[in-house]
C-alpha cells in the first residue's frame, strides 16, 4: 500500500477533466506546509541559542584562563625568589650590632642589604606573595607540612609549637608549605610497679 501523495495546490490539472481541489484541500495543505516550516524554524532556532550559549561559555572560560594565567604566570619565578628574600634576612640578622658600630663599611653593607630586603617585601606584597608564619595556629595540612611532633603539655594537640621554615602563598595558591613542628598529648608515664 502506497502511501497517499500530498496534494499541492497549486500544481496544474494533469487533464481538463480533472477538477480543481477544494479550498478545504488547499487550506489543509497550506497547514501542512506552514506546520512543517514552524517546525524547521523553532529546530533552527533552538540550533542558534545553543551555538550563542556554548560561545559565551567558551569566551567565559578563556576569560577565567587569561586572568589566572597573568595572576599566577610567575608562581615558579616567585618561588625561586622566596629563597633570596630568605638568605637576605638570615644575612641582615646575622651581623651583630658591635660589629656595625667599630667598622663602617659593614654598618653600611648591612644598610644596603636591609634596603634590598625591604624592595624585595614590597615587590611580592604588590604581586600578592604572602608569608605564612603560623607558630600558635591550628595545623592546616593545605598550608603546613609537618616535620616533627612534640608532646607538650601546655599545648592543644594539633598546635604549630615552631616554624622551620616559614611558608608562602601567590593570592590564593601555596607557592610553599610552611615547614611546622606539631604539638601531641604528653602522655604521662604508668606508674612504675616498686613491688619486688
């Protein structure tokens, strides 16, 4: 069984014989046409929204990239620079006052590497570099490594009791853990059995 052609109507007779289809027929047939390019139109439609919505998500996130990348571009370099600033302030804390006072050119070395060590703070403040000292905090293992435990007793288990080294952030991403030594309960000794 053939299915039935639609009629079209504005086709020609085939034959003078053949009549003219009926206005219902060439209404039913307009609907047909109208309803199936409203539907091509809403699937075209609904096509271009899709495409407008995943290029917006995709200029979002190149976005989001190109910002991350400017904030954090020099996290390695940063990193590098944590151990100058470091040996600039084991320097300037190693010279002791006498000797600053009998020879001048020390006392103005000193100066010189104080002045540097100071340039060099405010240039990781001003690109967001932040040194983590937490002697006293709480350990927080997504900042701290910890590299020995101590009991004490006047200390919350848990508590940084000392800084081995002092840890550094980039705005919001470690650049390097603070090296820490962790408080544990003092556990107090059993009772020595004197009975022999």
């Amino acid at each position: 069984m053939t299915e039935p052609q639609p009629i079209d109507p504005f086709a020609a007779p085939e034959s003078p014989e053949q009549s003219a289809p009926s206005p219902e027929a060439v209404a039913r047939a307009l609907q047909a046409v109208i309803d199936e390019k409203d539907k091509e139109l809403a699937a075209l439609k609904d096509q271009a929204l899709r495409a407008l919505a995943e290029a917006e998500n995709t200029r979002r996130r190149a976005e989001r990239e190109q910002q991350e990348t400017a904030k954090y571009a020099v996290s390695r370099f940063a990193g590098d620079l944590v151990n100058v600033l470091e040996n600039l302030q084991r320097a300037t804390s190693s010279i002791p006052e006498s000797m600053r006072a009998e020879h001048q050119a020390v006392a103005n070395l000193a100066v010189g590497v104080e002045m540097t060590l100071k340039e060099l703070l405010g240039a990781f403040e001003k690109h967001g570099i932040r040194r983590i000292d937490p002697k006293g905090q709480k350990f927080d293992h997504q900042l701290h490594q910890a590299v020995a435990q101590l009991p004490d007793e006047k200390a919350e288990p848990g508590t940084v009791l000392q800084v081995v080294q002092a840890g550094y952030t980039i705005h919001d991403r470690l650049l390097r853990p603070a090296m820490v030594v962790v408080a544990t309960r003092a556990e107090t000794p059993a009772p020595l059995d004197t009975r022999a």
